[in-house]
C-alpha cells in the first residue's frame, strides 16, 4: 500500500518518497572503538553510520515531574526542571560523558566501554544530590513528592546525525539518533526503579571489578556489605536480559568522597584497596 496522489499534496509525497529512496539503499557502517566527537558524525551520506561497541549509557528520569506539572506554578515547574536537568547535564559533563542529552524530564550521559566505574560514579553522584537536595528543597517549595530514578545499560550502538544541515540560519533541526539497546533499555531500568534507586543491566553490572563498586564502607557499625541486590527480569519482555541490580545506597556522610575518587581511577589503575579495608 502507498500514498496516493490525492491523498497527500506533491509537496509532502516527496519528501516521503526521498526519504524511501534512503531506506532502499545499502547502508554503509564504520567500526570506531570510542564514541566520537559529535562533528565527527555523519551528517550529509544518510546511508552511513558508525558503530562503537559496548557503549553505556546512564539515564536519570525525574519522579513526580507529572504531578509538579499539573499542580505547580510555572515558575516553581520551570525551576524544579532547570534544577534537574541542569545538574544532571553539568554533572555528567565534569564526569566527561562523552556524550550527553536531555529527553523531556530525563537525562542520559554516555560514557565508553572502558569506564564503568566512572559512569556509575557520575550516577551515585547525581542519585545523592537527588535525595539529598533536589527532592527536598522541591518539596518545600511546591509541596509535590518528587526524586530520581536511574537506570544503567551497556550494549553496542550505532549512531549517525538525522536532520537538517540548515534552514534560513539555523541548525537546530538535527540531532544525532542513538540505534541500538542501551540507552532504550537504560530509560526502561530507570521506569521501572524505586525513587532513588539505580538499576543495571546484569551485562553492564558484571564490567564493575573493583570492590568500591560493589562493598560498603561499613559505616555505621564497622560491617562492610555488599551493595547490589538481584532483580529478576525473566519475565518481562521489555529487555533482553534475564537480571538486574538493585543499588539503593548514596555516598556515605564520611566516606563518599573518597570512594568516588577511587571509582574515578578504578578504570585505569589495576584493583587495589577500597576504602574501609
């Protein structure tokens, strides 16, 4: 079935049609071991993308951004937004995610196969403002529950920029489109975890060695823990894994620090010590 010459003016129909021509042809992909600087993504051949492997991808969704919107001023909305979505963009940059996007209410940052700790030390980092800033001082001001959820994957994608070069000036009308698992699956983990909570894909939790991503310090009683627990995904057909963790913890009051420091050299220097031990 196709469109019809009465049933579209010329003008849209070839736009369509340009856009089939695309899809008919052979696409061409090139390996690059890292994710690119985003001038470094194709633009003008539509039949060529780029491939990385193992990219992860850290998504943060705000809680209660429905409510805060339906009952709370503009302005208050607009802030508690700006609030989240600013710190998150800020955060994963100082973490130096190679990539980063806003999507509504939501944030990902993307970070290299080869940083596993560093990405999960931009999400504690972003999951303890949350609970220890964000949710509160939003409470205060509109009266409306709200948090974060984070959700964490790592999977091969293929990226190339789809759009617009531009139009009277302007180049707002093009984006780079992520194909591929993780940063789907990533928002999926984040909807389905409890405010606060990180929940990982089993493959990118499996990529963390050093035993400051995975134990406690032992405060308060001197008992160091594991941090994770399972989740079973064996029945939900939103994912292509079978197990998730469930990482419920912030940065502790007299530690945290210290232990992000150490997340941030754990992915090139070989496994020491953690804090504690």
């Amino acid at each position: 079935m196709t469109i019809t010459e009465t049933q579209l003016p010329d003008i849209y129909r070839q736009i369509i049609d340009e856009q089939l021509a695309t899809f008919s042809q052979r696409r061409s992909i090139s390996d690059w071991n890292s994710i690119p600087d985003t001038s470094q993504i194709p633009l003008d051949n539509q039949s060529h993308w780029l491939k990385i492997p193992d990219v992860i991808s850290v998504f943060v969704d705000m809680k209660g951004s429905t409510k805060l919107s339906a009952t709370t001023a503009d302005r208050d909305t607009a802030g508690a937004y700006q609030l989240f979505t600013g710190t998150a963009v800020r955060l994963f940059h100082e973490f130096e995610a190679s990539y980063i996007d806003v999507r509504g209410d939501g944030v990902f940052g993307l970070f290299n196969r080869d940083e596993p700790h560093r990405a999960l030390a931009a999400a504690v980092s972003f999951k303890t403002f949350s609970s220890l800033e964000f949710a509160g001082r939003v409470k205060k001001l509109t009266g409306v529950d709200v948090g974060c959820h984070v959700g964490i994957d790592q999977k091969t994608v293929l990226v190339r920029k789809i759009g617009l070069r531009s139009v009277g000036g302007r180049t707002d009308r093009q984006n780079e489109v992520w194909a591929g698992k993780p940063i789907n699956m990533s928002a999926k983990l984040a909807s389905l975890s409890a405010d606060d909570e990180v929940l990982a894909s089993e493959r990118y939790f499996r990529r963390l060695t050093h035993p400051c991503a995975t134990m406690s310090c032992g405060c308060p009683d001197g008992q160091r823990k594991a941090l994770w627990t399972e989740k079973t995904l064996i029945n939900d057909d939103r994912f292509d894994f079978t197990a998730a963790y469930s990482l419920k913890s912030k940065w502790c009051a007299t530690h945290g620090a210290a232990f992000c420091a150490t997340l941030m050299e754990a992915d090139t220097v070989p496994r020491g010590k953690c804090v504690g031990e």
